[in-house]
C-alpha cells in the first residue's frame, strides 16, 4: 500500500489540513511521513549581523514548520521525517519524494481553481512531474 508518504507544507491553513490528512493516512497504513517545505534563500540582516540575522532566515523558518507538523505526527505515533529545502515547492516535493521512494505525494488543493489552475499551481505541477501516485486532498 502506501508505505512511504511525502506530504508539502507551507504554513498556511490549507496545507496544515494536508498533513493532518497525511498523517490520518499514515496511521492507517504503519509507513512513514517526510514533511517537506520549500523556501526561497532569504535573511534578515541587521548592521551588528551575527545570530541575530541568522536565527530569522527563511532556512530556519522553514526548519520551525516542518519541527511543529513533525511534533504533530509523532505524536499520533507516526514515524516522521522533514525536509526543510530551497526551490520551487513542486520540484522540491518531487525531488524529496524521488529519493525517499515515496509510494504518495500528498498536497492540498490550493490554487486550484481560477486563473491559477490554468497558468499553473503547486498541486498541478506536482500532478505533472511526480514519480509516484498524488493524492490532492481537498482543503479548501
């Protein structure tokens, strides 16, 4: 069945309901989740710099969603990885789920309709490129 479930998450509400989904699905099945957030390279500098401006690039910030929904899965008791990553989200997704071998994709359905169904969003793309089954929950 689906022993090995990447699942993307970029903070909002839609996906936050993805991976709930995602690790509904999981339970059921005993396999593992990987949780991945894409980024784009930024950092806040300030003129001293040091911890400060590191503590609040988009590479940690990323690390603290994918640490939060983690949290979440583990405690429903499933196994959990995370892949805080720069790219584009569907590449991302794809690439981590390339190498984990991940048997589902899971994303939400966000951006789904209206202009941006046919210029592209993050679940078309996914749809289009995956190397495994996509499940496009619905969250909206």
């Amino acid at each position: 069945m689906f022993e090995t479930v990447v699942v993307g998450a970029d903070g909002s509400p839609t996906a936050a309901e993805a991976v709930r989904q995602a690790i509904e699905l999981v339970k059921l099945t005993g396999g593992s989740l990987h949780i991945v957030s894409a980024y784009t390279p930024q950092s806040l500098t300030t003129q001293g710099g040091g911890e400060f401006a590191k503590s609040l690039g988009s590479d940690a910030l990323a690390q603290s969603l994918v640490d939060d929904l983690a949290s979440r899965a583990s405690i429903a008791g499933v196994t959990v990885a995370t892949h805080p990553r720069p790219g584009s989200p569907a590449d991302v997704i794809c690439d981590v789920a390339g190498e984990v071998a991940a048997d589902l994709i899971i994303v939400g359905n966000k951006g789904m309709t209206g202009a941006r169904r046919i210029l592209g969003s993050v679940p078309n793309s996914v749809a289009h490129q995956a190397p495994c089954s996509v499940l496009i929950a619905a969250t909206t």
